[in-house]
C-alpha cells in the first residue's frame, strides 16, 4: 500500500477588519499559541506567527488533508472568537474577508520564519499595504485592486 508525502509551506497573510489596531500587544503571545492550537489539531505543521495589531502572518507546513481555504477559515473564525470572548477587543472582533497565500520551498523556510518574527522593525520603514503589494508582485499574482484589503492610507 502506497503512502502519500508533501512538502508544502504557505505563508498566509490576513487583516483585520476595517484594518484596525485590534491586536493588543499584551495579549499577542496569547493569540500566538491559540491560533497555533488551531493549526496542530488540523493536523498541519506549525512554524511561524507573528499578529500584528492590524494583520498577521502564519508560516504553516500544509498536510494534504485539508485545503488552505477551510484551515484560514477555521484560524480566522477561532481567533475571532477567541478574542471576543475573552474581551481583548471592546465589542466583537472580525478579520477581513479573504487572504493571502504565498508558497515557499523547504530551502526559503529559515528566512521566512526570521521575516515573520521581525514584523515590528520592518513595520517601521514599510506600511502594510506596501508590503502585501510587494508579495503580490514577487508572486506574480494577478489582482484587482477593487478587491484587496481596506487599506488606511
């Protein structure tokens, strides 16, 4: 009987909604290992977070057992919850609808993982509307703009 093996890494990348500062700081490392929970009990290897307040990255060796779509979806809507019920945020907390999913091959993972913990200081020179065009571009991936993320210009 023949098994199946992948090697699949996805950066995803989402906002929250109205792309406002949401995220406190003070409950981030919370939010990490939350959201890192959600990752391991769909059974996908988990390698990097970082939330900033108003977007977060997640760096995730996808198994084939599940799709990109149905495991953001249950990462977005756990998270949402969790913020809510545990009143970080004044009201009920929402991502925005969609995402980013951008691939890597094993031999990129080690610099992924160093640009996504390092989301504070590359914040500090570049605006998080520029830096998600940028994957977009790098990626080749066509887009209407129409349909991006609301931006706070």
């Amino acid at each position: 009987m023949s098994n199946t093996y992948s090697q699949i890494y996805i950066q995803t990348v989402f906002a929250v909604k109205g792309r406002q500062n949401l995220i406190p700081k003070n409950h981030r490392e919370e939010l990490h290992k939350f959201i890192t929970g959600i990752v391991q009990k769909r059974e996908q290897k988990f390698l990097s977070i970082f939330c900033m307040p108003d977007h977060t990255h997640i760096l995730i060796g996808m198994e084939p057992n599940i799709t990109i779509s149905d495991l953001v979806r249950d990462i977005k809507a756990g998270s949402s919850k969790f913020l809510t019920d545990n009143n970080f945020v004044n009201g009920k907390f929402n991502w925005q609808e969609g995402y980013g999913a951008f691939s890597y091959s094993r031999s990129q993972i080690e610099t992924v993982i160093k640009y996504i913990l390092n989301q504070e200081q590359h914040h500090k020179i570049k605006t998080f509307k520029d830096e998600y065009l940028d994957f977009l571009k790098k990626f080749e991936i066509e887009f209407n703009e129409k349909y991006l993320f609301e931006w706070i210009e």
